[in-house]
C-alpha cells in the first residue's frame, strides 16, 4: 500500500510539474551578471546565466531589450528562446559585455567556449565578439 501511495504522490508531482512548464511557469533560474545602457539610453545588454537543474548545463547569455526591462519582471523573459538573446555559451563562461557606440556592442568571451548562438547584428545593432586568452572555461559544480 505505501508503494502505491509512493506512486501515486510521484506521479501527481509530475503531472504539476508539466502542467506549470505548460501553463508558462519557468523551471529555470536565472542569475544577472551585469546590465549596462547604450550610451543613447535606447538598449540595455543583459549578462546572465541560466541554470534548468541537474540534469542540463549552465548557459552564460547576452540579451538586448528595452531600458526598463529587468530580470525580475518575468523570468520567462530570458528563457533561450527570446527574440532579443544575441549570445549563448555552454557552461559558465567568463563573459563580458561593452558599448563602444549607441550602434555597437562588443561581447568578450573566454576562448575554448562552446558558442551555440552568436548573432552579429540584432536590429540597428551591431555585434562583435572577442574571445580572451582565458584557459578554459569555468564550470559550475552543481549540487
């Protein structure tokens, strides 16, 4: 009987499980690194890393989005699939991210980085990328 009732509790923590990832509710957690302004004020470039549990790896992300935006809004708002993610790496990647105009950002990585997006104009926005001398990455233990 407590085997079934196991069971049962397991299976019903799963089905809510699906359900909120369905309904919109983000499994993830997201941790900013660093926001900076375009000198125009009009984009903010948004570090960040994202961490989806155990059984996925940490991603070290740039987005761009409007000045008024900011992580706690809506943590769905930096999931991969947003429209303004310019920058993804496997792992936690030692990463910067600097204005050298209104029109372009420069986004320093550490070489050896496992790129899986890498755009190079978003926008009116201008990308270029420079990967550092760095040895490789750093990987985040998780628990």
């Amino acid at each position: 009987m407590n085997a079934r009732r196991h069971c049962a509790l397991a299976g019903a923590a799963t089905a809510l499980l699906l359900a909120g990832v369905s309904c919109g509710v983000d499994p993830c957690g997201t941790e900013l690194i660093r926001e900076t302004l375009s000198q125009d004020g009009k984009v903010k470039a948004v570090l960040f890393l994202r961490n989806c549990g155990a059984t996925t790896d940490y991603m070290t992300s740039v987005s761009l989005v409007s000045p008024s935006e900011s992580l706690t809004d809506d943590s769905r708002f930096f999931t991969p699939r947003r429209l303004g993610n310019i920058f993804r790496v496997k792992g936690v990647v030692p990463a910067s991210v600097a204005w050298r105009s209104p029109s372009e950002l420069t986004i320093a990585y550490a070489h050896g980085a496992e790129v899986s997006l890498r755009q190079r104009v978003h926008g009116e926005i201008r990308v270029t990328y420079e990967e550092t001398p760095q040895s490789t990455p750093v990987s985040k233990d998780r628990d």
